[in-house]
C-alpha cells in the first residue's frame, strides 16, 4: 500500500491512498469542494497534483493551472494548497512562504486561513485575491426539498410538469441502480461531446462508488431512468456535496426533479447542499443564483505585489 509521503517528498495521488485521503479530507472544517477526497482524484490529472504530509493534521498539495488563476494573470501557473483546519505563521513560514517567494500561487485559501493570516501577509506584502469564480454555492436542503414561495415559483412548475407527465419513481444509487445511471450518462453523452472530461469523471464517480463512499438517486419516469445525481455528505454529516446531476433532454422538468428528489432523500442530518462553482460561467452563476443560495464557500488566492 502507498501512503502520502512526508515533506519535503511529494507523490501522486493514487487509489491505494483513498482510505488515507478519506480519513483525513472528512476532518476538513473549511467545506472546500476540492479537498474532498473524490474532488482530489477527479481533478489530479488537470492540475497534475502531488502531495505531501506536513504532519497529522496538515497535507500540502502542489499543482499547475490549465487557466488563470485570477482575472489579467496567465495561465499554466505552478500553485499549492494547505489541506489542514490549521494555520499560523510559524506553519507559514515553515512550508508555505518558500514557495510563494518562487512564484507559485497559493490556491483555495479558506477564509479561515484568510482571517488568521491577512494582517502579516499585507505587511509582507503578499495579496490575498477573492476567487469568485470558484466560490462553492451553499444551498438550504429545506428550500431546495421544498421549494416553497415565489422565489421558487417556477422550479415547483417543472417538477409539477415532469410528475403530471410521467409516472415518477425515485431510487436511491447503490449497486443494484448504477447501472441505470450509467445508461443515463452514456446518453447524455452523446449530446454532450465536447464535453469528455467531465464525462469520464462522472463515471469513476460510480464505477468508485463504493470506494469513494458516495450517495445518489436515480429518478424514472414509466420506468426508464432518466436522471441521477450524486455526491458525498462532509463535515458530519451536515453538508452534502453535490459532484454530478444528470439527465435525459426531451424530459421537461427532470433536471428540476432530480435537484428536489436529492434533497428529498438526504440524511436528515444534511441542512446544506454545497452545489459547487460557477467557474465564471455566466450561464451557469445565473442558474445557480436562481436556486437561492443562502451563502457561499470563499476561496482566495495568494500572490507576491
């Protein structure tokens, strides 16, 4: 079996580290969607992760950006990340402001990290930049399960539309049920080419399933499977991550179905939904902001002046 090596080694992340990886990412406080273990694995070829362990409680994670890491900067840049509930500046100074003075970026900082470490870095003169682009949306389950009021009005007209047209059923994701999500993502995927990636990570998502200790539903309607969704709960049990939602086209309403179903059949030990980033797509952040976000993940970069 191969573990996470120590610092100053780093290594890969591989799946004989998933229990590793587990065991510590459910400890994070901060409820970043990229530190939770499936995100580390799905996004490790793009940003060719490796990682390092700093001690029990603290992992250190180097990468390259694809794309900018901030509006006016270049792409293909080296950056790193703290994985750990904590920060100081003896810890700073230790691991971290090496590499910042080489140039590398500090990616997804947590506001928490930001507020213990804001004043010294200015004095330093180190910026700390908001990432709008890839704060997490932080939905109610409630309102979401619910769908109460004006405000959603129309989301409760589509999934109306889908149960007045359809026989609806709702399973939950487990052994018996991925295989009808795997024939939903086959054919969402042949309207959807262009985009591969996220295909092949929606299907380690379920051939991992178990692996990855992830949660789902399928939703029928006359008994095809025409949508799923799945993710993970973290911090307790209190969030849950939503990593993929997929559906049939020609089926109205089932995009807003599934959403409502998810939320439906959650532990009721969820109370928020963490439905990911925009990404600065300004189709998707409008999306998102119909569903009402009752708050956001924050996320920073850290850069020299």
């Amino acid at each position: 079996m191969k573990a996470i090596p120590m610092f100053p080694d780093f290594a890969p992340i591989c799946f004989d580290m998933v229990a590793e990886f587990s065991d510590f990412c459910e400890k994070l406080e901060s409820g970043i969607s990229e530190f939770i273990t499936p995100n580390l694995f799905f996004d490790s070829k793009k940003y060719t992760y490796v990682f390092s362990r700093l001690s029990q409680n603290a992992l250190l994670l180097k990468g390259v950006s694809p794309e900018p890491l901030y509006e006016g900067q270049r792409g293909h840049s080296p950056f790193f990340s703290l994985l750990s509930n904590h920060v100081d500046m003896e810890l700073f100074d230790k691991y971290l402001n090496t590499y910042l003075q080489e140039g590398l970026f500090w990616k997804n900082m947590s506001e928490e990290h930001k507020h213990v470490l804001e004043d010294d870095l200015s004095r330093r003169e180190y910026k700390i930049l908001e990432d709008r682009n890839n704060f997490d949306y932080l939905y109610s389950r409630t309102d979401l399960a619910q769908l109460q009021g004006k405000a959603f009005h129309k989301k409760k007209n589509l999934v109306n539309a889908f149960t007045g047209a359809y026989e609806s059923e709702t399973k939950k994701l487990d052994v018996y049920t991925i295989p009808d999500a795997l024939s939903v993502l086959e054919s969402w995927k042949k309207m959807r080419i262009q985009d591969e990636d996220d295909y092949k990570e929606c299907r380690m998502a379920l051939e991992k399933f178990t692996q990855f200790s992830l949660s789902g539903i399928v939703v029928y309607a006359q008994g095809i499977p025409v949508g799923f969704s799945i993710g993970q709960c973290i911090q307790q049990g209190t969030m849950f991550v939503t990593l993929f939602e997929k559906a049939l086209n020609g089926y109205k309403g089932v995009y807003q179905f599934v959403n409502r179903s998810q939320a439906l059949h959650l532990p009721p030990t969820v109370e928020i939904i963490n439905r990911e980033q925009d990404l600065g797509d300004e189709g998707l952040r409008q999306a998102k902001m119909t569903y009402r976000p009752v708050g956001f993940t924050k996320k920073y970069v850290v850069c020299k002046e």
